[in-house]
C-alpha cells in the first residue's frame, strides 16, 4: 500500500529569523566605528591643543611682518608662541579667520591659548598705534587729532603751546609746521608727547636735507624760511607737478620785493573765525599773516609740509611767471604779467 511523503512544513508567519551577517558587514561596521572613535578623539585632541596655552616669547611679545596665514604662523612659531605653526593654520582656516590676520605687535599674556592668540591677531589688537600727521595740518589739527585718541596718553592737552615746545626742547616760538606728516608706529598707552617728539625730529631731518639741497641765489636766509616757503606751497597745491612752479612765483616775488598776496595764509591768519568764503574784507584785515597787506614770508610756517613740498621750495622751477589761479580741477595756470593773470582769473574764476 501506497503511503503519502511527508508535507512540507512552512514556515510560521510569525518567524523573527534573520540571515547571519557577513564577514564583510561585521567588518565595515567595525571600521566605521574605528573611524568614528578615531575622528572623535582626533577632534577632542585638537581642541584641547587650541585650548590651551602653549609656549610664550621670553619678552611677552611678538612682532609680526605682513604675510600669509603660513608666513604668519611660521613667525609665531619662531618667537615662541606657538609649537605648531601647522595646527595654527588648520585653526585659522576652519574658523574662517585666516584671511583676517593682520601684522603688528602684539603683547602675549601667560595664559593665551592658540584660539585666543588668532581671535587678537584677527583683531588686530595690537600692542601699538598707527597714528598719523597729514599733510597740510595746521597746529591745532594736529592737537585736536591727538586729544581725540583714544589710546594715547594725553600729556599735552593741559599745556599750552609754549609748555609743550619746552616740554620738547624746541626754541622756535610757535609750533606750526614743526611735525613732519607721516604715519608713527608707537606702542598703546604712550604719551603724545613722545609722539611730536618723534615726529619734530624727523621734520629737522627732512628740513636739513632739504637745505643742504637748495639751488644757489634763493632768496631764503635759513632752513626755518624754507619751512615756511614749503608750507605756503602746501597749502596753494596738492598737485605735484605744480609745486615747483608755484615755488617759482613765489621765489620771483621775494626777488622783486612783490607781495605773495598767497590766500591760505590770509585764512590762517583769521584763524578758527574763518568759516569757509574768503573775502574781500579778509584780503584787506591786516594780520602778521595778510600777504596782501604785507610783505615778505609770513611770521611761521602756516601748515605742517610734506617732502615734496620741502624739495619744491629748495629746488624751484625756473620760471617767469609772477601769477597764478586755480583752474578749478586742482591746477593752476601760471602767468607773466598780470594781463594775462587777469584774463586767467575771468576766465576760471568767474567761471
């Protein structure tokens, strides 16, 4: 007798069974773990270096010359302020900052961090002050510049003009135009007196170098009528082309014993009245200023001159002209006679 096989059995619907896993899933998942312990611990490691102080420079500062975030780290490195210049320029582009950074010196505290140190150099939270004197400022620009910092000491604001030239040691008896005009370099917190010293001393430079330049036969007795000279160029022009030639006019007047009939040194001489128009008024107001009431050079310097100012008034063009006017476009045009000035001045003045 016939017997039927055995049914196959099926499988329960409610089976939890699941297929082994593969050698080669148990060893991605191991890896990825691996990796993610590795990049945890990595990232951790390296928070802790940018966290923490690192070595200092033995004189609590560095000074660092413009550069690339390399060039940058490398000098840090170098003074001591770091140990990694690679880790500190891994931080600086991560954090966005490495385009930031920006030279100067800067004073290091014992407990700065590499986080710290680049937030101060992206700052640029220097340890010194770049303050500048501009050309063609008069004395009280120069002081009213100086009261306004905020981080110089301001030893001068309680003097008056004759305290500070002794203070100095300058014999002149005005300090109009005795600053040269540039940008100092001076540590925070220091006086502005150190600051015109500084800036005194480069203008006697600048002066005698100019003097022991200067053409033969100028009608100009010493350095100090050089300076005064340059400032009245100064203040006529800011174009360079025309500066030797504006020196010219004035040099031919001096000779000729003509008056400089110059308007910035009227409107020096009415001071801080003066509210922006020249006129006639002015031009007629005697002051030791008034050009056109007085000859010769006035009394001092009526600006603070730059180099090219000082060469111009040393080494004047060689010129007949005895005029000039503004064009209105910075230029001047120069004339011979005063005719032609005349005809100069309707045609740009009154224009």
């Amino acid at each position: 007798m016939a017997t039927k096989p055995p049914a196959k059995r099926k499988p329960s619907a409610n089976s939890s069974a699941k297929p082994a896993p593969s050698a080669w899933g148990r060893l991605l998942g191991f890896a990825l773990l691996i990796l993610t312990v590795s990049v945890a611990a990595a990232g951790f490691w390296f928070y802790s270096w940018a966290s923490e102080p690192q070595a200092k420079p033995a004189a609590g500062a560095v000074v660092l010359q413009a550069g690339s975030v390399q060039a940058l780290a490398n000098q840090l490195k170098e003074q001591g302020a770091i140990d990694s210049p690679t880790l500190f320029v891994w931080l600086a582009r991560i954090s966005g900052k490495d385009t930031q950074l920006k030279a100067g010196r800067y004073r290091i505290s014992a407990d700065i961090s590499p986080w710290i140190l680049l937030r101060k150099l992206a700052k640029g939270d220097t340890d010194e002050l770049m303050v500048t004197i501009v050309e063609g400022w008069n004395w009280r620009d120069v002081r009213r510049a100086l009261n306004a910092h905020p981080q110089l000491k301001h030893d001068s604001a309680k003097l008056s003009d004759a305290e500070i030239l002794a203070q100095l040691g300058i014999t002149a008896s005005s300090p109009e135009g005795l600053f040269f005009p540039e940008t100092y370099q001076i540590e925070a917190g220091s006086s502005d007196l150190k600051l015109l010293a500084r800036a005194n001393r480069l203008l006697q430079k600048k002066l005698d170098e100019a003097w022991a330049a200067r053409k033969e036969g100028l009608p100009l007795k010493d350095p100090y009528e050089v300076l005064i000279l340059a400032s009245l160029v100064e203040k006529e022009t800011g174009r360079a082309s025309d500066r030797p030639l504006v020196a010219g006019v004035f040099i031919n007047r001096l000779k000729l014993g003509m008056r400089l009939q110059t308007d910035p040194a009227v409107v020096y001489g009415v001071g801080e009245a003066f509210d922006g128009d020249i006129t006639k008024a002015h031009l007629r107001t005697d002051t030791p200023y008034n050009t056109y009431t007085r000859h010769g050079l006035t009394p001092t310097p009526i600006a603070m001159v730059g180099e090219a100012a000082l060469r111009a008034a040393v080494q004047p063009a060689d010129t007949s002209a005895l005029y000039f006017v503004a064009r209105g476009d910075g230029s001047s045009q120069f004339s011979n006679t005063l005719d032609e000035h005349n005809a100069a001045v309707r045609k740009y003045l009154r224009r």
